[in-house]
C-alpha cells in the first residue's frame, strides 16, 4: 500500500508549513515520510541536496527510535541538532512523517520549539485525514497509476537501465 | 511503502540490498552510480567504517523520468551485511518495496547466505511484511570465482518459492543492471 497525497492534503500542509516558516524566521522547513522520501518543503533549500537530507534525517530520527527503545523510552519524538551557524529541529507527527526545520541566529530554539508545536497538531490533524483516507479507499487502484502508467515506467526502465 | 504525491506528481519507491557481508551489495550501488546517466542519479551516500564496510547504509536516488506526468525515483539503499549490524538492517528494511538479495556464490560462505536470508525474513516478519507482499529477486554474485556453488544448490536451499534470480559479477558489472531492471518493475506493478 502507498502513502498518497491528494492536492488538498498537500495545500493544507504547505500551508501549514509556510506559516511556521514565517512565524519562525527559519532558514527552511520541510516534511519528509519515514522511508526518508521528501513530500514538501519550503524556505531556502537551493543550498541542500534535498534527496539525500530527506533520506538522512528518516535515518537519524529511525537510529534514534532505537536509541529511545535501549533506554526504555517509547520514542524520542523531538531531536535537536546545534551547530556553529545552523541548528536543526526535527519533530515526528502522527508516528508518521517527520517534521525539520533549520534555523539560524536570526530565530531562537525556544521561539522555534514554541512554534512548532502548534504547527504539529495542525499537521498531525492532516496526516490522520490522509491515512484514514487512505485505508478506507485500500480496495481501489491508485488513481492514475493504471495499466498504462506500468507499461510506460517499464519501458522507460528498458531504456534507462539497458 | 511507496510514495504518492498527486499535488507535486510525485512517485517514489525505496529497494534494498540485502545479504550477507562482503558479499557484493555496495559494489553493485556503486557500479550503478558510476554507469547511470549524470541526469538520472544524485549523490551517492555511504555511511561506512574507515574501513569501507557499510556501517549503516548506502543510498542512491535513481530518477526514472516523467511518467504520465508523474516523476517517478527509486532510492536504492544497502544494508550492512556484519551480523552484528542487524539493528541498523532493521531500520533500512522500514517501509521497503522491494528487496535485492545479493548472495555470495563462493562455498565457504553458503551458510552465511541461508543465516543472512533467514535473518531478512525474520526482520521482514517484524514490519508484517513477507515474500507475498514485498517484491523479491536474487541475485548470485561473484560467479567468476574459482570455488563456488552450482546456482541448482544455490536455488534448491536460497529459493524455493522460485522467485527471479539472476548471476552476476558485481565488481564487472555483469548481471547488476538485470537485477535492478527486473526489481523496479516488480515493484512498478506492485504499486497500490
């Protein structure tokens, strides 16, 4: 089964997220699915190579879980990263998708933190929707992935891979 | 688990190499990094020892292109092959979409092929996925090796549910563009 994001889900998260990039002053914000796949972001990222932090902060948030289950915690649901001009904050929302904001000295950790909560209970309301969504619609292909989609993506799989 | 994205029309998949250690699963990540188009790939990351064995993954964006107006990415990942990894290949193992099991065809290390899959399952098992729900090949690496296992033994004991298998010579790159041809489209026609 896919994780699926429908137009409206996807508005209502940018939404969300370009209101806690402006209410922060942070560098960027973006939200990324725990397979370590980026689903939106914003700010400035022309200096990231997106692919490769969405896949290592799914890394770092899943080796940290496990660091939380060693020490008998469920789960550390907030990680923090200081560094010398950039922090990171990354936060889980809905054990689903993972929510990172870079921030430099222009903003603060507690504005930051204050923030960011209440944009996790806005986006921990979408991600519920979307999975609700998507369990109650299971039984049906994916929209637009029909038996033309397949042959296509093969045949391009041909090509790239010949 | 696959993602969707219909706003952005995005599709992305995630495939894992898995196996024993040493036995060829970053030299194929690397062989195809260092064959694919500039267009069709991003960064190689590898998360290794000083040593170059794989301490937590590999990771490599291959990018099919535009497909019916989606764009359409697999990220490939490794797992550390060390038994004693077998935390961090857990956490690679989380919503996979297909799996690579790259086995090492030399005779010596026929054991630590059976241990290595019995060990995917197992892990697979805890995700409640199995082999009816996530596509898997296999792949028989280093056949140009001198004391090595006949692919019927390799079959008979690694695949009986007589799932797509292929030989390979990783470090030439024989046989590694077949394996990943023939997972991306399993896993393709397993998107749901």
């Amino acid at each position: 089964m896919s994780f699926q994001i429908f137009e409206n889900d996807f508005w209502a998260i940018n939404e969300t997220i370009t209101k806690l990039l402006k209410m922060t002053n942070a560098i960027s914000v973006l939200l990324i699915d725990k397979a370590g796949q980026l689903i939106t972001s914003t700010g400035n990222i022309s200096q990231i190579d997106t692919t490769s932090f969405a896949s290592l902060s799914a890394a770092d948030f899943a080796a940290t879980s496990q660091l939380a289950k060693l020490v008998g915690e469920n789960n550390f649901n907030t990680l923090f990263h200081q560094g010398e001009n950039q922090n990171l904050y990354i936060q889980l929302i809905a054990n689903k998708v993972i929510l990172v904001v870079i921030f430099d000295s222009r903003t603060s950790l507690g504005l930051v933190r204050v923030r960011i909560k209440h944009a996790t209970d806005e986006l921990n309301a979408i991600i519920l929707d979307i999975m609700e969504k998507i369990d109650s619609n299971k039984d049906n292909n994916v929209i637009g992935l029909d038996i033309d989609f397949k042959k296509q993506a093969e045949n391009e799989l041909d090509e790239l891979f010949k | 688990m696959s993602l969707i994205n219909y706003a952005s029309r995005e599709i992305s998949c995630k495939i894992v190499y898995y196996g024993p250690g040493l036995g060829g699963k970053t030299t194929n990540i690397k062989y195809i990094y260092s064959k694919i188009s500039p267009n069709a790939k991003g960064n190689l990351i590898s998360l290794a020892t000083e040593l170059d064995r794989t301490l937590f993954f590999d990771f490599l964006p291959v990018n099919l292109g535009n497909i019916r107006g989606f764009k359409t990415r697999f990220h490939l990942y490794t797992v550390p092959g060390q038994v004693y990894y077998n935390a961090s290949r857990k956490l690679i193992l989380k919503s996979v979409d297909g799996i690579v099991f790259v086995a090492d065809s030399q005779v010596e290390r026929f054991e630590d092929n059976i241990d290595s899959l019995q060990n995917m399952l197992e892990n697979l098992q805890e995700y409640n996925i199995n082999l009816s729900t996530v596509p898997v090949v296999l792949q028989y690496n280093k056949r140009d090796l001198p004391n090595i296992s006949t692919v019927d033994e390799l079959e008979r004991v690694l695949n009986p549910p007589k799932l797509p298998s292929f030989e390979s010579v990783a470090v030439q790159g024989i046989g590694v563009f077949e394996t990943l041809k023939a997972i991306s489209k399993l896993v393709i026609r397993n998107l749901s």
